[in-house]
C-alpha cells in the first residue's frame, strides 16, 4: 500500500473473522478482490478481552505473499514489546494504541527505528485530542469506529466527529477507520474525510467482494475529490 497523504483512497480487509485455519488462501482471495494492503488484528487478552495471533503466524503468511503491505493493528498492552519481532517477521506498518501507552514518543521512534511506518490509534471513548501532539510524526491516524477486541460489531457514528476534526486540520493526512465499516456505512466515513478503510465482515462474509471493495473505493475517492474541488 503507497501511503497517500489524504489523496486517495486504501482498502483493507481486517481479517478477524475470516476462516483461519485457511489463512494464507483467504488473505490472498482478499487481495484478489483488490485490496490495497492486508489489516493484521493481533490481540493480547490484556489491553482487550480476546486473543488472536502474533508475529510468528507474521512470518509464515510473508513468504506466501512477499508483496503485500501488512499493517498490523496491534491492540496490546505495552506495545514497545513487540516492535522488532513484528519488524523481524515482515510487518509493514505498525498501529498501537494511544491508550496502551505512557510514552508515545517513544513507541514512535522504536517503530521507525525498527524500518515500519508507524500508525497511531484511539478508541470510541478517547478525545481526538489526545493524537494531535503527533500528527507530524505518525504516517497514519487510526479512528476506531468500535470499541476493540471483537469482529462483527456494529458501526459507532458518534465517532465520526474525530475525523471529521482530523481532515479540516490536516488536508494530507491518512486517516484510517476501522470496526463495522462497510458497504453500508462507507458513505458516512468518506463524508467525513476518511480515505484508509479497514473492512471485516462486510468484506470477509460478502459473497463477491470485488464488487464491494470496488464500490466502497469509489464512494471514497468520489468524496476526496469534492472536497479537493472546495478548496
């Protein structure tokens, strides 16, 4: 995935709720669809109630897709821990929480000294706020549109206002959504400024999701270039 300062829009499924004991096969039928990067959840039954994997199912899917971006939305106490073994494992972009950490700084120079792009997120109750110190040292800007640790939860549009706030201050920034976006809510996202979009079971479960990436990707870009026309 090319990082687009707020130009254009990126796809990736989170794939949760995929069938995982095929994971490699469903990853790829995902990037077939035209996914622009693979969104990794990796859980710690710690910073949120449920377990998922880590970095050494990383390293077994990397050789099996030596091209794709991996974003790894890492919803896990102490995030610090883990940055070279996801690096080590072939992860792309790193995302931690704002929450699960005392030092942000920090975290963001060990991402990048480890070679990752380095995204920061915050969840449904956290002030957007609270990001804004590092804007200019981030790639990207995660607005959970859920509360994390569990797929197939329904969209929170009360979290919309964040976005909306990050876009009017930040013309070239990435903001990423994630949790219950999909086909049908994708118009609320795009409306507010979001271009990265992480898409679960409306894409993992959806019968032909080419055709959903395709049209949610051109909802996106359709509102991107409105907004460029404003201005």
């Amino acid at each position: 995935m090319a990082l687009s300062n707020g130009c254009s829009c990126a796809i990736g499924p989170s794939i949760l709720n995929a069938d995982l004991s095929s994971l490699a096969s469903e990853c790829q039928r995902l990037m077939d669809s035209g996914s622009d990067y693979l969104h990794l959840d990796v859980m710690d039954g710690h910073f949120v109630p449920n377990l998922t994997f880590g970095h050494p199912i990383v390293k077994c899917l990397r050789p099996k897709m030596p091209n794709t971006f991996f974003e790894m939305h890492m919803m896990v106490s102490n995030p610090e821990q883990w940055v070279g073994d996801m690096a080590d494992a072939g992860a792309n972009m790193y995302t931690f929480h704002h929450e699960a950490t005392s030092d942000p700084i920090a975290c963001i120079r060990k991402v990048k000294e480890a070679g990752m792009k380095v995204g920061l997120a915050i969840n449904p109750p956290t002030d957007v706020s609270v990001v804004l110190p590092y804007v200019d040292m981030v790639d990207l800007i995660l607005i959970m549109t859920v509360n994390p640790g569990f797929g197939g939860q329904s969209f929170i549009a009360d979290c919309l206002p964040k976005v909306k706030h990050l876009r009017e201050k930040y013309k070239n920034l990435d903001i990423e959504v994630d949790g219950g976006v999909g086909p049908k809510t994708i118009q609320q996202c795009a409306e507010v400024g979001a271009n990265v979009i992480v898409s679960g079971s409306a894409l993992v479960k959806h019968d032909n999701p080419k055709e959903a990436i395709d049209y949610m990707r051109a909802i996106v870009n359709e509102a991107i270039q409105n907004s460029q026309l404003k201005t």
